[in-house]
C-alpha cells in the first residue's frame, strides 16, 4: 500500500499527516474532520505545490492517488459553506476547564510535587533540610565542655553544631591523645581551638558523655625516688 505525506491546512488546523492513495475522497473527508473541524460534506479539497494550486480534488468516487499527488504537498481545506459553524481546534477559550483544588493535589503521591518533596528538590530542598537539622539538634544531648569518650578514646567535647563540610549537626572533640585528624578547623574554617591531631569531628551517635577523667599517662603504682 502506498502512502503519501501531506500538509494539511485549513482555517483551525495545520498538521502534517499520511494517507494511503488508495484512499477513497468521501473516506478522506471524513478522516479530515476531526483533524480541521469542518464536516465532510462541506469540504472542499485543494493541492498545493509551494503555495500554487495543482488541482482540485472534486470526484468524492476517485482515489487520492488518482490525483497527481506527491509527499510533502499541501492539501488545502476549505469550507463550501462559510457561514456554517465550525470547530477550532487552536481556541482553547470556550473550553469549561477543570481546575483541581491545591489541597487535593497536594495530597497526591504521583505527582512532580510528591516526587520533589520525598527527593528533597526544588523548594522543598531548604524546608526539609531545615527541619531535619533541628530535629537532629533537639535529639542532641551533647554539650560544649563536657568529658566524654568515642569509643576507646578520652576527650572533651569543644563543639556542637552545623559545619560547612558535610550537612548535619556535628561534635566537635578535642581527644586527650594525638588521635584526632586536625585542630579544630577542616578546609580552612575554624570550629575550635586545639592542639594540631587532637581534634576531630564525628557524629553525636558516636559520643559518650560523663565522668572521664584525662587518664596520666605517667601515672605509676610503684613509689619512686
């Protein structure tokens, strides 16, 4: 079966569409239709060559291919009757259009709101991240000065709080040992103050605070003189 591509214009409508020569006219008028808004019994069918006409398509009995028609030509339709109502597809202005209430979209969980919201994007990103920070900062029961310990090692906590390298709330401690990774500063910003490798930043889980006193390192049981 043959097919050709043609550019259908009318008054409402331009499209480019593909019909099968064999195509009886009375069949393609009506396969017009719903694509200009005209009936099919008022149409009347022009080809075109680059804005010139070739001919007129008038014998509703005969085939499209009858006619010299070729891909890319431009079957005009107009209208015998232009006083008749007809549909425009490109106005858009009398359609009634639903318009669903904010609340219920939002309540939604397949929409692009939902999919931003539960991935953190767009507007959502700050409002989460925020929310999730104090809430992380209100389960906090950690506290600048206090002893504490992270896992096998002594310290004292110097910091509590947001930081620039990672998101989240952070403790900062000063290990009583030269443990740490830094100083109390990571990229250049300074958190606290401490000996260089006595200081490092870990999760508040990883803490343990209480009475951990600095242990003596030279501390000895056996009396000396």
């Amino acid at each position: 079966m043959s097919i050709v591509t043609l550019f259908v214009e009318s008054q409402n409508a331009s499209s480019e569409r593909r019909f099968p020569k064999s195509l009886q006219l009375d069949e393609l008028k009506a396969r017009l239709e719903p694509i200009v808004g005209i009936a099919a019994s008022s149409q009347h069918l022009t080809l075109l060559r680059q804005s010139q006409e070739v001919c007129a398509l008038t014998d509703a009995t005969k085939m499209l291919g009858y006619y010299p028609v070729e891909d890319y030509m431009t079957l005009l339709v107009t209208s015998l009757h232009p006083s008749a109502p007809s549909l425009n597809f490109t106005d858009d202005s009398q359609v009634e259009k639903y318009v669903m209430p904010d609340d219920d979209y939002d309540k939604m969980s397949n929409t692009v709101r939902a999919f931003k919201r539960r991935h953190n994007m767009g507007r959502f990103a700050d409002a989460k991240s925020a929310m999730s920070i104090e809430e992380e900062e209100g389960k906090v029961d950690v506290k600048v000065g206090q002893r504490c310990m992270v896992g096998e090692r002594r310290g004292a906590v110097r910091f509590v709080g947001q930081t620039k390298f990672k998101p989240g709330v952070w403790v900062g401690v000063e290990y009583d040992e030269p443990v740490g990774k830094n100083d109390g500063s990571v990229d250049g910003e300074r958190y606290f103050e401490c000996r260089a490798d006595h200081g490092s930043f870990v999760k508040p889980d990883m803490v343990v605070v209480g009475d951990f006193p600095e242990e003596d390192l030279f501390a000895s049981d056996l009396e000396e003189m």
